[in-house]
C-alpha cells in the first residue's frame, strides 16, 4: 500500500518536473497562430482535431456571410473588434492577405458574419490557453 | 454569399461555440459531451426564449 504510494507520488513528480521543461509558452503561441495545433503539439489528436474544426469552421462561415475583418480603430469600439480578429492568429492574417471579408456590413447576415468572425478568435484565445494549461499540468 | 436563416445562424454558434467550451472547460471526454450538450441547449433555448419575449414586447 505504502510503496504504491510512493510510486504514484514519484509518478506525479517526474509528470511535474518533465512539464516545466521547455519552452511552456509553445503550445499556447502555437494554439493561437494556428487553431488546434497548441493540442496537436501535445498529441490531443482528437481535442486539437475539434477544436480546429470549430473555430476555422466558425471564421470561414463569418467570412462565407460577408463578415468584416477589423483593420483599423475607426470608433472606440473597433478596439474591441479588432482583439477579437486578432484572436484568430494567422487565419487573419492569410484572410487579410487574400482581401477576404466585406469592406462594409450592408446587411444583417453580414452584422452576424462579423460577429462569429470576432468570436471565432475568442475561442480560439481560451482554446490556446486550454493548451497551455495542458502543458503546465494545471489540467490533464 | 451563405445567407442563413435566423434560427440556423443561432444553431450553427451554438455547435461551434459548445464544442469549444465543452473540451476546454472539462476534463475526462464524458463530461466535455455533457458540458457541451449543457451548452448547446442553453444557448439555442435562452434565444428561442427571448425571441418570444421580444415577440410579445413587440405587440
């Protein structure tokens, strides 16, 4: 009973020293570049594979509805807007790149597009910090 | 240009939005379905319901 103990006491410290080897900010710089792939990194094959799913599936239907990528701060709260694009990492910048997006919302479909392409980065910031949370340990 | 309806735009980030919260808010798979599931409801019922409210509001 003692030396189970013992064991899975020792088990739990070499988990704990292996994860604060390495660079423990990876997988959450990863995760935010590209979506799911802080969990890939991690082998969370089937995590990383569902979560990359719904948020680029989110970002291309916000794009497919016409949504507006925020550029610039025009108004106070485009600030806010525009940390949310950036949550979408490189999704962002490949869709700033290839001119993706309204230039304006001229219809509502458009206002929601907008709407789940800021949220889509959102996600995508607490999927990230999920991976890094992984790697310290804090969840398994 | 995708030009869903109302309610499918409501169901569509339910689904994306659940997942999300279900694998990062939980840990062992069964709870993240669980929790997802919890989620999805909440957010497609919560607009159904207000829909209603502010149906009769509007009368």
């Amino acid at each position: 009973m003692a030396t189970a103990q013992n064991n899975n006491a020792a088990t739990r410290q070499g988990k704990e020293q292996e994860s604060r080897q390495g660079f423990v900010y990876l997988p959450l710089l990863v995760g935010w570049l590209v979506p799911g792939a802080g969990h890939f990194l991690l082998r969370k094959w089937g995590r990383g594979a569902f979560l990359s799913a719904s948020i680029v599936g989110m970002f291309a239907v916000g794009l497919a509805m016409q949504g507006m990528l925020f550029t610039g701060v025009h108004q106070i709260l485009d600030v806010l807007g525009l940390a949310g694009d950036l949550g979408n990492g490189l999704l962002y910048v490949a869709a700033q790149l290839l001119g993706l997006g309204a230039d304006q919302v001229r219809v509502t479909t458009a206002d929601y597009g907008t709407r789940f392409i800021v949220v889509a980065g959102l996600l995508n910031v607490i999927a990230a910090v999920d991976a890094h949370n992984l790697r310290t340990g804090r969840k398994s | 240009m995708f030009k869903p309806s109302h309610f499918a735009a409501v169901v569509l980030f339910a689904l994306f939005a659940s997942v999300v919260f279900g694998i990062t808010m939980r840990e062992t798979p069964r709870r993240m379905l669980h929790y997802g599931i919890y989620c999805f409801v909440l957010f497609v019922g919560s607009a159904v319901a207000l829909s209603w409210v502010m149906f009769f509001i509007a009368r």
